[in-house]
C-alpha cells in the first residue's frame, strides 16, 4: 500500500511526534509499504526532497522562523502553516495515496484535504489540550476523517468524549530487543531523560530528589538532554542542598541512553504537560519503574496506571518525593509489570495496527463529515 504521513515535523527536529512518525513510517517500509512524509522544513539547510530508509520526505516550506515565530505567543509561524496546508492539499491529492496518516498538529492541514481524501484518511492525536482553539479542533476535526487514533487509552477517550467519534490507540512504539533490564543490584538513583523545557517541570524533581535522599533514597540524580532551559534548570541544581548528587549531562546518544536506563533505580517524570512519552516505553523495556505526576495534561500519568509501570502521585513536592521512595521500595513489582507491558510496544505490533486499520477504512469507508 501507498501512504502518506502528513506530519507537522519531522528529524532532524527532535521530539516525540518526530520520532514516532520516523520510525512508524520506517516499520512500514520494512513491511513492503510505500511511504511518503510531508512536512514543514524547520531549517532553509534542509534537503526539501531527501529519501531515507526508504522513506521519501518532503518538506515545504522551509524556515528558520517556524517554532520561533516573529510573534512568540502565537508558538508557531501561522503563514507557514497556512503555506504547508495549501501544498499538502495539492500534493496528496495528484498523488492518489491509498491511506493518510495525519498529525493532529499543526491543525490546519486537516481541513484543507478535500472530502474524498479525508475518506482515506485518520488523525493521530498525541495529546489533549484544554484551552478554546484546541479544544474546538479536538472535538471538530476528528468528524472529518474516515478514522482516529490516539497515543494512548486516555487521549482516545478524550477524542471520543469529545467528537462522538470512536478513536482506536496508536501508542509510540520501541523495538524492545534494542534495551537491557540489568537486575536490582546493578542499579541506583533517579533518571530524567529527555528535552529541557520549562513545562518539564524538573525543578519539582530535583527538590523531590532532595527531600527523597533525606528519608534515604539511594543513588544521584541524572538529568540527560537538551533544551532552552538547561541554564535554569542547571542553575537549580547547583543551589540544591544536594548539589553533589545531580548531575546535568546534556545530550546524549541514543547508545548511552540505553545504558542510562538500564543502570538507573526510577525514571522521574515531572512534567505538566505530556502526550506518550517514549522515554515511558523505553523505560518499560529496561525494567525502569516510573513516577509521574497527576497534572491535567499530563498523559504520562494514564500509561504508567495502565500499564501498572510506577507510581502516579500528586502534584505537590512532598508527593512527588514520596513516589520515589515507593517505586524504590516496590521495585520488583514495578520492574516486571514494566517489561510485560513493554511486549505490546514493539513497533512490529503498531504497524501491523495500523495496517488492519487502513485496510478496514479502505474496503468499508466511513461518510466524512
């Protein structure tokens, strides 16, 4: 089958959505499907037509303005988005693709296909936003098109709420063999690993880390990755009272991520705002128990309870520090749940989901509205 992932961005730009479509689009490929990857060019540098294992991406247009727009508040550059809407439309539909694959972000680009293109067509939904435009797409756009899927069972209820329409989970996916569970023994401290934004909130877990430690948490505190507030976050860490048990790395490679997950005793997840994260389901596969907080939009909190991988506490301080000693005390339950969940991630699985639902959208179609 042809397929088409219309996806807001894609790598070299590093976050979630990029590396799931990435390496969804790279599973299909080794299935025997063609795919094609349409997005906005985050960079004037990049190649506009590259092909790359085996999956051709297009991006268009290409900016240096577009997740740093003349005007901040908006987030993103809406002239861009308007640009790359328009080019998809054109583009997809003298393509003739047997299935689409969209994004929920950047929004646009859902309404811009036609009606019979959106009759091959789902949305894939990474998160829940609760503020009025959002809010209104989420309960509009899912009506458009022939199907909808979700990173995970609570976003899907939230689309379905919603829109009335049913949506189906497309979780982001690992390939479990690539990860090692070391035993208890090897293992020590608290990791956090991905990108350093404010909404990561990761100062609530280097004070946790600090009122942990006091009660007899053993092990440091790691924070590995990148991101536009490693100043702050770095100069938070060195006023801890515990200074000398965090450490801020940086970024680092995927081979020492997976070291990093196999040798630490809890991945911290503080975040206010989360879709999937795959850092949950890499953690999974290393027997890495998780806490995270019950923050509205943070769907971290609904996978860890699903899966049954960590703990899920409150928002305050003296909670989250609490849900550290717990997952260090019942490490084996946490661990083993962890790794049988993990089975249900490998990207051979999500595929093979995805294909069943193309298929079906395909031979029995659904009036778009």
């Amino acid at each position: 089958m042809r397929y088409a992932f219309l996806t807001e961005l894609y790598p070299p730009h590093v976050g979630g959505q990029e590396v799931f479509f990435q390496e969804l689009a790279e599973a299909m490929v080794q299935r025997d499907h063609s795919v094609d990857v349409y997005c906005i060019g985050h960079d004037t540098g990049l190649d506009p037509d590259v092909t790359i294992n085996g999956v051709r991406i297009r991006r268009n247009p290409l900016t240096n303005r577009y997740i740093d727009p003349p005007i901040p508040a908006l987030r993103r550059n809406w002239p861009a988005i308007i640009e790359y809407s328009a080019w998809v439309r054109r583009q997809v539909v003298a393509q003739q693709y047997d299935f689409h694959l969209l994004n929920q972000w950047p929004l646009l680009h859902v309404p811009a296909l036609p009606r019979n293109v959106r009759k091959r067509t789902g949305i894939h939904w990474c998160e829940i936003r609760d503020d009025r435009i959002v809010g209104t797409a989420q309960k509009r756009l899912p009506r458009m098109a022939a199907a909808n899927f979700a990173i995970s069972n609570a976003v899907a209820t939230t689309i379905t709420e919603q829109s009335g329409r049913p949506c189906s989970v497309l979780p982001s996916g690992i390939v479990v063999t690539q990860y090692r569970a070391a035993d208890r023994g090897e293992r020590s401290g608290a990791l956090y690993v991905g990108r350093l934004f404010p909404h990561k909130n990761l100062p609530l877990l280097i004070d946790a880390f600090e009122l942990a430690t006091a009660r007899g948490f053993v092990g440091d505190l790691v924070i590995a990755g990148d991101g536009s507030a490693r100043a702050d976050i770095e100069e938070h860490a060195r006023r801890s009272p515990v200074a000398s048990r965090v450490r801020v790395l940086g970024s680092v490679t995927e081979e020492q991520k997976v070291e990093l997950l196999s040798r630490a005793a809890v991945l911290g997840m503080p975040s206010q705002r989360e879709g999937f994260p795959r850092v949950i389901a890499e953690a999974m596969a290393s027997g890495l128990p998780v806490v995270t907080a019950k923050f509205p939009e943070n769907g971290a909190k609904e996978v860890v309870a699903q899966y049954g991988a960590g703990v899920v506490c409150g928002t305050e301080l003296a909670d989250f520090a609490e849900a550290l000693l717990t997952a260090q005390a019942q490490w084996d339950t946490f661990s083993q749940a962890g790794l049988v969940g993990a089975q249900s991630l490998d990207w051979s699985g999500v595929a093979h989901e995805l294909e069943i639902r193309a298929k079906e959208v395909i031979e029995g179609g659904r009036t778009c509205g």
